[in-house]
C-alpha cells in the first residue's frame, strides 16, 4: 500500500520531469529553427519586424515524387485495349516511346498496379522485367546514350480492376444502371490500367485505340480519328492528341450515350449523355459551353487549343467532374429537369472543369504540391464566368463562398498553399485549400493589379508557359514581367505561408480634430509564421450622405486609422470591396447596419454581412434597435437585387419576429427567385409561434406553396414549415405531398419527415413498407433515408427492426447505401459502428459516400461522447498506482529528458542551415518534400458544387 508521504515524494519528482519535457520539446519540434520569416515590406528592401510569437507548427513529411530521378522524358504513348464490359476486363498494349536523358542509362522503370504484365519488348526485342509493389522495372538489352529513342511495349491485361478504370454495371441493388466504363487518373490511378509514368512531372502526345462491342460509344482524348467496325460483333475507335499533357488527364468512357453537339470557331463541342436522358436535359446543363469558350478565350488571350471538347456525363461517378484535357468527364448527378434548374444549375461545374482546359491541362502544376496552379485558378474562372453571366453582385457573392470556405478550414487546421520542407502544416482537415485559398489569393491579386494588369498578366502566363509545366514561382514571375508589380509579399503570406488575418477593430469620434478614429488589431495565432499581414486596405465612409475613400497599408499588430470628418458618419467600411482574405470583428450600431444593408454600401458582400448582423442577438435584445433592424430588413427583403441577401433578411425576420415580419415573409413566398422564396417559407415556420390569428391562413399560403410552387426547394421547405405551423389542414397537405415526385424523392422525403415530426403514426408504417420495397421499386430509398427520422417515441421497440434493415443495406452497396449509412447516423445506432469504420477506411469509391460514412460516424461519437459522463459516473474510480508502476514511469521520465538534453547540446550546430525561407540547402528548395493534398479533381461538396 502507498503511504501518504511517499506519494508526496514522488508526484513532485514526477511532475519536474514532465514540466522539463514539455520546456524541452519545443525547441526540438521545431527543427532548430531560428530567427523571423523574413516578411519584406511591400515595395522595400529591407526585412520586415519579427515577431518573437512566431512559432513554426511542422507536421510529418509526406511524400511527393515530384523530387524522384527520372531516367527517361516520355514522348508519346500509344494506347490499344480491348475493353469488355460484360466481364469487367480489358487487355492489350501500351507503347510508350522515351528518350534517355542520360548516357549509360541500363534500365527504366514505370507505374503499373494491379495488372497482369504478359511481356515487354524494346524497340521489337524481348527484354527482362520485374513487376514488383506497383512498379514495372525493364531491363535493357544494351545501355542507351543520351538522347537515344526507345519504343517500350508492354502487353498486360486485367480485370474487375481496383480503381483508374472503373466499371458500372446493373446489380440487384442498382437495377437501373447501365453498362459502362470511365476512367479517372488523378492523382495517380491511371497506374491502375496503363503501365506508364503517371506522375504530372512529364507529359506526352498521346494515340489511343480502344475495341468494344458493337453499339457502344467510346469517348477519349482528341480527335476521333477512325471508328472501324470488324464485322464479327467489336469495334475499333481511334484517338488522337499531338499535344503533349500529363498522364493523369488520358481519359476513356465507354458507353450506351446519346451525343448532342455545337460548334465554336468551327471545333466540335459535344455533349454525351445515357440513353433516354434526350437533348433538352443535356442542353439544360452543357448548353453554355460554347458562350464560355469565347469567354475564356477572349479574356485570357488564348483561343481554346485542341481539336474538339467533349463533356460525358458518366453513372456513378466519384467526383463531381474531372478536366481530362479536351475531354472533360462529368457527373450524371448535374443533369436536371427544368423545375430543378430553378434551384441548381450545372454552371459552375461546366465553367470550372472547362477553365482546367488552359489551367491544369494547358499549363500543368509541375508537382502536387503547386495544386492550386489548377484547382485555384479553374476555382476563380467559374467565379469569373458568373461575373460575365450574372453581374458583379453575383460573382463578388461567390468569392466571398471561396474565402468563407478557406477561412473555416485554416481555423480547423492552417495550411500553406504551397507546402515543403520549412512549412509543412500539420496533419488536419484543409483538403479543399487548394481550391478555395487559392481562388481567394487570385482574387487579391485581380484586386491589387486591377482588371487591365490582370488580363495581361493572364495572357502572359498562359503563353510564356504554353504547354509547360509550372510552379507557383514561375507565376510570380509571370506576373512582374507582365505588369512590373513585384507581389512576393503577397505569396510569402497566402501562398508560402498559412492564416490568414483576424481583426479586432473599435470606433470612435475625436469631435475636437473632427475625426473618426479606428484602431486596429491583428488578433490571429502565429503559430503558422506569419505575425502581421500586410495588405492595402480602401477604407470608404460616409459623412452626411458625401462619400470619401483611401488606402491605409496595415503592416502592424496593432495601428491607428484618423479619417476626416466633420461629424459622426454613417458609415465606415474597412477593406471596402472585401477582397482581403480575413475575418473582422468590428461592432456597428443598428443605425449604420441599417444604412450598408439598404445600399449605403455598393460592396454586396459588406450588404450581405450587414443583414445578417441586424439580427444578432444583442440588436434582438434592444427593442429600439429590434425595430429598426426589423424595419431595415423588411426594406432589404422587398427591394435588395441579390437573391442570397434577401434571403438573408428572410432568415433575419425570423429572429426578429413581429407582425411586419410575418406580412413581409408572406409577401416574399411569391419572390421571383426560389431560394428568397424558400427563405420566406421557412421563416414563417420559424415564427409559427407568433403567428395567432394569421395561423390559418398564412398556414393556407405555405400550403398552396407546397401544392404549386415549382421549386422542389420551396415545396420542401414547406413541408417543414407546415409541421411547426401545425393543425389538419397542414397534416392534410403533408400526406398528399408523400406521394408528390422529385428528383431523389426529396418533396416526398420532407413530407414524411414532417409527418413523423407532428407525430403522424401512420408515416411509420408507411416509411417501413417503403424501406422493404423491391431494390426497383421508386420509394424504396425514401423509406430508407426516412429511418432515422422517425422520433424515439414514434419508433419505440422497432428501433432493433429498423437497424437490422439497414445495415446490410449500408453494406452492400447500391442506390440505397447512402441514405442506409445517413440513416444509421440519425439513429445514433452504435452497433453499426465496426461497418462504418470499415467502410470509412475505403479509400476509393465515390466521395459523397465518403462523406455519408464521416457524417454517421461523427453522429455516434457524439452520442457516445454525450453518455460518457453518465458511465463514467457509474464506473468505479480506478485505484492508485503502485509504487514499482511510480517508479518504471520515473525511470522512463528520465531517459527521455537524458536524449532531450544531449540533442539540445548538439541543436545550436544545427540551427541556421538554409532551413528558413529563402535561405540555402534542401530546405530552401523543397528537395526533401511534403506532397499536398491531391485528391481527385472536382469541388467538394457543400463549396460550390463544382468539380475538379
């Protein structure tokens, strides 16, 4: 038993020991590290002030093959498969044809996974190989000089292949697909179904031929050179591009398709769809392709550059689309019927995958760790198309998506956007920085050049570097030479670096000087190495109804900003025109919120943040405030020009409520845009509550609403609305909508899930008998994904039926899967568990499944974490250690801090060795390596809904 006074001996000790570690630690993490970042002053040519809070966060290295030798420049590969869908098999040849770089050069070697290598031939003679972990080494016969041609053809064959080419085929759970092939090689998955190097470090003309069965459409890169039919049941198509690319864009689609067409500028623009889809719903969502391609190409400079563009519309695709150069392939879920354009539309998706064709496919990032030379810049053009299509409101709405996006993930985990050896970020949640900070650094840099400086520095990039591969420093470059601006301060911040700025701001009124003061903060972390951004922000006010403007540098922790004015004024906007990438706190009154939401601002972003802040609730809280935010926000509903503010005000009345607020909301159900419209409704729902005597019949518009609203957004936002607002008339309405159709049942879904909210035991039986339909059957995944919305005290002791259902449906795949696994999340069902984590480390299959099995899985934690007090509590305390465990933990303590203070001796011979910013050795140059995130292309969900 351990005495009271040897515990107080030994628990000090002990805790020394930890305090010693946790001082010694840092110094080592930090990889000797010393000195600032090394920030120049925009325009200057001395360092910037160093920050003593910087403290570098380095994550675990990751690979990028970007720095492996290569032996050999690849020229030209040509492609011959036979492709068979019915067995999910395909064999053949590649030739690749190379060129040794080096003299003596006695073996090469190439990526090939999961394939059955028969034989390899150089320049027509047998040679030795070795297939071995993915890797395909060929022997030469005799050493090659430099410079010398060689033609490698490797005859392989493969079938039911893992990923790279992947096949669709009808199955009990998926009736309705049909057969069909796509492929899809980013990052590096076209390893998967042609030996070749397969990494963006090279590129290569490309010649395929692909053999199929008669009646089948094959789509691939270029020009379709020949379709020859052999007469016993196969046919041959042919493909062509001379133009060298990158290996990860050789695309292949093979199936039943329906093809529509344009032309631009005398080049084919098609349009391939499944048969029975027809042309209108093709048209609907690729129809304003060639409008973009004149786009694109007189603003940039640059006509598009290859002999046709095609767009497929694949089933079961894992992405939402991918550029695979002059042959982009797309999701099926983008098509849509003309009621559902009125909520989505595929413009975005079309115009980002179509930007790729001159960024990412033309000019290609060199290495994974320049992504964003890709996925930023397709990011930004989709928000530049919309500029061209929907107005200036509408394009500075969508960059302010990209930066609200890259904000969120920098605060769950900082990354640069380029990372190496000095930078790397830890390891976390920030997949989608790539496209979203990116997008927002080119932004800033549009902001900074102005429109003239930026096209021209477009045109310079793109032709400098035609047909080339690139890395972030080349554009730097690019754009100095092509406007003279040096930006390098801008990179090291938001390219090199990772955060992003956060402002503390306060005002006030110097009556004597006749000024308005602001004092400003940086309040971010500096653990990612920036200290002070630095940044031209316009500063506008407002001064009785006169308008005045600068530029203040903010370059410090914390300045001061002294405006003339000979009065309080009614507005002051800080970074006016939002193109900073920051957060701002900065509190305004209710009068001057009122004043930038109704139009004192021309910013539609400072409008948008204005009308969500006249709800907040310390304005709520102040009556007099309350009706002046109510009124102003009644005022913006009824007369604002962008949609996404006025729906905003919508979703603002419903916090502050009142009798205005409810006749404004019901005014606004008739909105000419579905998202207001779907805001009002699901605003009066809100305020069901207040409503009295105008229940029944606002409850009768919400009604008529759901009945003949064409938005199937509206008629569901109805359908929750009419649940709060209650009564028969409501439940009346609900059981006819059940039965109303909607692309993915989602009328019918809300209905059922409003029902079994108001109590509606009747919705019960009826979600199970839909959830045991036949796999064809059309309701059967409404009743699946309607499973875990049924309350606890509805489902009671059939919750062990429902779950039982669901699992092998969340098993086994098929169109029930994702709403299986969605369902098996809400009802917190712990024994799905083990599947979950085993469907989660899948690392292929489609991403929104991904996210399906993340969502559940961080479902059940939540239940489990909100039960762990409970069995915590209930569990008995466990007893103390012993001595001998006391001891062997001091032991262990002490060798640890014996290694920690002999590297620490060893540290200062280290430290200053290039491994800073701009400074010499491998540090400087990335040698080392960290790879970025290189997912497949395509824009996650819940970004934009573009693609890659």
């Amino acid at each position: 038993m351990l005495t009271d006074r040897l515990r107080h001996r030994l628990v000090p000790t002990t805790a020394a020991l930890v305090a010693a570690l946790a001082f010694a630690a840092p110094l080592f993490a930090q990889g000797g590290q010393g000195g600032g970042s090394g920030l120049m002053r925009p325009g200057g040519g001395g360092p910037g002030d160093a920050s003593p809070e910087m403290k570098p966060s380095f994550g675990p290295m990751r690979e990028d093959r970007g720095t492996a030798n290569r032996v050999y420049d690849l020229v030209k590969i040509h492609l011959r498969l036979k492709v068979d869908l019915d067995e999910k098999s395909f064999a053949g040849s590649v030739v690749n044809h190379v060129v040794a770089l080096n003299g003596g050069t006695g073996s090469l070697w190439f990526d090939a996974e999961n394939l059955v290598i028969e034989a390899v031939t150089v320049d027509g003679a047998a040679v030795p190989f070795r297939h071995d972990k993915g890797r395909l080494e060929v022997t030469l016969l005799a050493a090659a000089a430099a410079g010398q041609p060689l033609a490698v053809e490797v005859r392989y064959s493969a079938k039911n292949p893992r990923r790279g080419l992947w096949f669709i085929a009808p199955t009990p759970e998926s009736p309705k697909l049909l057969p069909e092939c796509w492929s899809q090689g980013q990052a590096e998955d076209n390893r998967h179904w042609i030996p070749t190097w397969d990494y963006p470090s090279d590129r290569a003309a490309f010649e395929g031929e692909f053999t199929v069965k008669d009646g089948l459409t094959v789509v691939s890169n270029g020009k379709k050179v020949e379709q020859r039919a052999h007469g016993d049941g196969w046919t041959t198509w042919r493909y062509a591009l001379d133009f060298p690319f990158a290996t990860y864009l050789i695309s292949l689609c093979v199936g039943h398709y329906e093809r529509y067409a344009d032309e631009w500028r005398g080049i084919p623009v098609e349009y391939f769809v499944q048969q029975g889809v027809g042309e209108a719903k093709a048209r609907r969502s690729f129809g304003q392709t060639p409008d973009m391609l004149e786009f694109f190409s007189s603003k940039i400079g640059v006509p598009y550059m290859y002999p046709k563009y095609s767009q497929v519309a694949v089933q079961n695709f894992i992405a939402g689309g991918m550029e695979n150069i002059s042959a982009t392939t797309q999701s099926d879920s983008t098509l849509h019927d003309e009621r559902e354009h009125l909520d989505r539309d595929s413009q975005g998706l079309v115009a980002h995958e179509l930007a790729h064709q001159w960024w990412g496919d033309y000019l290609t990032c060199r290495t994974w760790r320049h992504l964003w030379l890709n996925e930023g810049f397709a990011q930004y053009f989709d928000a530049l198309y919309n500029e061209k299509a929907s107005g200036r409101d509408a394009f500075l709405l969508q960059v302010r998506g990209s930066q609200q996006s890259a904000i969120a993930a920098d605060n769950r985990a900082p990354r640069p956007l380029v990372e190496s050896f000095f930078n790397r970020a830890p390891q976390g949640d920030g997949h989608n920085n790539v496209y979203v900070r990116g997008a927002s650094v080119l932004h800033m840099i549009r902001h900074l050049l102005g429109d003239e400086g930026w096209w021209r520095a477009m045109n310079h990039w793109c032709t400098k570097h035609a047909g080339q591969l690139v890395d972030s420093r080349d554009f730097e470059d690019a754009i100095e030479e092509a406007t003279g601006q040096n930006l390098h301060w801008l990179f090291e911040q938001f390219v090199y670096l990772g955060g992003h700025p956060k402002f503390s701001i306060t005002q006030s009124y110097d009556a004597a000087k006749k000024e308005v003061v602001l004092d400003v903060k940086q309040t971010q972390e500096t653990a990612n190495m920036v200290a002070v951004f630095r940044w031209p922000a316009p500063i506008e006010w407002v001064v009785a109804g006169a308008r005045q403007r600068t530029t203040v540098w903010l370059d410090a922790r914390e300045q001061q900003i002294r405006l003339p004015a000979s009065e309080p004024p009614q507005m002051v906007a800080f970074d006016q025109g939002s193109a900073l990438l920051k957060e701002v706190d900065f509190k305004k009154s209710a009068a001057e919120l009122a004043f930038i939401a109704k139009g004192g601002d021309s910013d539609p972003v400072a409008r948008l943040v204005a009308t969500e802040q006249l709800a907040a609730a310390e304005i709520v809280a102040n009556g007099g405030d309350a009706s002046l935010a109510r009124a102003a926000l009644v005022a913006v509903l009824g007369a604002e020009p962008a949609r996404e503010v006025r729906a905003a005000a919508a979703s603002g009345l419903a916090k502050l409520g009142g009798a205005d607020a409810v006749a404004a909301l019901a005014k606004g159900v008739a909105d000419r845009e579905s998202r207001v419209r779907r805001a009002c409704v699901a605003a009066l729902g809100t305020l069901a509550g207040q409503l009295g005597d105008a229940r029944e019949p606002v409850g009768a518009q919400v009604a008529e609403a759901l009945r003949s609203d064409l938005s199937y957004q509206v008629q569901a936002a109805a359908c929750d609305a009419l649940a709060k607002i209650g009564g028969d008339a409501a439940l009346v309405a609900l059981r006819a909508a059940t039965d109303f159709d909607s692309p993915g049942d989602r009328v019918g879904s809300a209905a059922l899930r409003a029902r079994l909210a108001t109590g509606d035991a009747m919705a019960v039986d009826e979600v199970f008998a839909f959830a045991r339909a036949a796999p064809d059957a059309p309701r059967r995944s409404l009743g699946v994904q309607s499973l875990g919305a049924i309350p606890a005290t509805l489902l009671g002791a059939r919750r062990d039926e429902a779950i039982a259902l669901l699992l092998p449906l969340a098993e086994n795949g098929g169109d029930a899967q994702r709403a299986a696994i969605g369902s098996l999340g809400e009802l917190k069902a712990l024994e799905a568990e083990p599947l979950l984590r085993k469907l989660a480390e899948k690392t292929d299959g489609p991403r929104f499944l991904r996210f399906a099995v993340a969502g559940a899985l961080r479902q059940i934690e939540e239940a489990k974490a909100a039960a762990a007090p409970a069995a915590a509590a209930a569990t008995p305390a466990a007893g103390s250690p012993t001595v001998e465990e006391l001891a062997r933990t001091i032991a262990e303590l002490q060798k640890q801090v014996q290694e920690l203070r002999q590297r620490f001796e060893q540290a200062p011979t280290q430290r200053g060795r290039g491994d800073r910013p701009g400074g010499s050795g491998t540090g400087a140059t990335g040698a080392t390596g960290a790879a970025g995130a290189a997912g497949t292309s395509g824009v996650p969900v819940g970004a934009t809904g573009s693609g890659g």
